[in-house]
C-alpha cells in the first residue's frame, strides 16, 4: 500500500532593524540692543569787560562842559550865592534889631563888606587840574553744561526649536518561508488489531 512523505522545509528570517535617532536643533537669537543717545549741550553766555572813562570833570575845569552839566552848575551856584545873600541880609537887619548892644552898625557891617569889592587875587595854574576818572567793570561768563543721556533698551529674541523624530524600521530579511511537499512512497505498513480485535487503516 503507497505511503505519503510530507517534506517541510522552512527558511528562517533574519530581523534587520535600522534606526535614525531624532535630531533637535535650537537656534537662539541674538538679543537686539536699541541705543537712543542725546547729546550733551553747552551754553555759554559771556558779557565783555568794560573801561569806562569819564572826562566831565576835566572838561568842566577847562569850560568844555555840555549845556547840560552847564545849567547844573550854573544852578548850583546860583542856589549858593542866593542862600548866602539871604544869610547876610537877616544877619544885618538882626544887627540892626539890637542897636542897643552894637553902638554903630553901620559901620560894622561897612567893615565886613568892604572886602567883597576888593581886587581879587587870580591863580594861575595848568587846567584841567583833575584827570579822567576811569572805572574797570569785569566780565563775566556764565556756563551751563546739560549732560547728554544714553537710553538703551534690550529686546529679546525667543529661541527657535526644529525637531525631527527619530525613526525605527524593523525587517524581516529575507522573509520567513514553509515549504511543504508531498511525496507518495511504497509502504510496508500492516494494519494490527487493536484492542477488541478491530484493524486500523492509517494513511498519511
């Protein structure tokens, strides 16, 4: 009775497993600096030196006076010569008043006046006799400084992240096989009673 050889072949696979590991990139700006300068002010304010000359009193020495400083003095000395005429006068009418005490006034009064018409003594020396009066006024410098400011202001950049996941790939190579043939081939196979007495027939 023919038999049957069940022939399997099998091919085992090999697992390949390739990985690229992930890849983080990060990147980090520069922070950015805004400068805003002001600059610094200097102010001078200077007021000149001054000689001042004043010639009026050498000039009024010499009868080179302006009609100004001529009126002045004219009414000055017309203010004098008025006051002194009015103290004599009350002086010689008080005289008068006491008669009694002063035997002869008249003649007292002629002995004091008698040297207002008398020739008067002239001088003669070099004019002007006074010099200018020269006055010094100092300058002056003012300086203000207004010092300049330098305002600085950060603006800061974020950082910037670029992630690439990494990868696994798993393969099987080459891929797993099961071959199965079936080969018929003679047998020699006797079937035997079992248990009660009862044949078997296995075939494969």
């Amino acid at each position: 009775m023919p038999t049957v050889r069940i022939n399997i072949e099998t091919t085992h696979a090999a697992i390949q497993i390739q990985s690229t590991p992930a890849n983080l990139k990060i990147s980090s700006p520069e922070p950015q600096l805004n400068l805003r300068t002001e600059q610094a002010k200097l102010r001078m304010r200077s007021t000149l030196p001054k000689v001042e000359i004043d010639q009026q009193q050498a000039f009024a020495e010499t009868g080179n006076m302006s009609p100004l400083v001529n009126a002045r003095d004219f009414y000055k000395s017309a203010l004098h010569n008025g006051v002194r005429a009015i103290g004599t006068i009350v002086n010689e009418g008080l005289q008068f008043l006491r008669v009694e005490q002063n035997k002869n006034p008249v003649a007292s009064q002629a002995k004091i006046n008698r040297g207002i018409n008398r020739p008067k003594t002239i001088n003669v020396r070099a004019a002007p006799a006074s010099g200018p009066d020269i006055g010094v006024r100092s300058g002056r410098v003012d300086i203000r400084i207004q010092p300049g400011q330098v305002a600085g202001r950060f603006s800061l950049q974020r950082p910037k992240m670029d992630y690439m996941p990494g990868k696994v790939s798993v393969q099987l190579v080459p891929p797993p096989s099961i071959v199965i043939t079936v080969d018929e081939v003679a047998s020699s196979f006797v079937p035997q009673p079992v248990g009660g007495g009862q044949a078997v027939n296995a075939q494969l």
